[in-house]
C-alpha cells in the first residue's frame, strides 16, 4: 500500500468516526458520557485536520473549485424554502 492510498484511507475513517461521534452525542442523557464523547469528537477533528493538511500539501487531495455565487444562491433559495 502506498503513502497516497494510507492517507486516504485514514481520512476515510476518521470521517467515519466523525459521523459516529455526531450521531452518539445527542443520544446519550449522561451528562458525563456526553462531555467525554464532545471531546473525543474534538480531538477526532484535530487529527482530521492535520491529515487533511498533509493530503493537501502532497496533493493527495485536491479540492473541488468553489462554487459559483449563482450556485450559492440557488442552495441558499432551495433551503429556506424548505423551512
């Protein structure tokens, strides 16, 4: 496995244990477990955000183009209309 592949792959993950993070912390009613799994969360991100920054400088990553402020608009009009 390449250098390419295994940053890949660990972006992948911690992604995925953003995602479990997001979903067990509104669902817990233990005051306790909730601040423990916050900041397991929060140092979730910061590992997230160093790897980013290693894939980008690489160029293992490369971002889509920002969107066009026509396309902003239209995002922006579809979502509060759904409110």
């Amino acid at each position: 496995m390449d250098e390419k592949a295994m940053v890949n792959d660990t972006l992948t993950g911690i992604n995925g244990e953003l995602v479990r993070y997001g979903e067990m912390i509104p669902q817990t009613g233990n005051p306790q477990l909730k601040q423990a799994l916050k900041q397991l969360r929060n140092q979730c991100e910061m590992a997230q955000e160093e790897i980013y920054q290693i894939a980008r400088e690489k160029q293992y990553y490369v971002p889509a183009a920002p969107a066009a402020a026509e396309e902003i608009a239209h995002v922006k009009s579809v979502v509060s209309q759904s409110f």
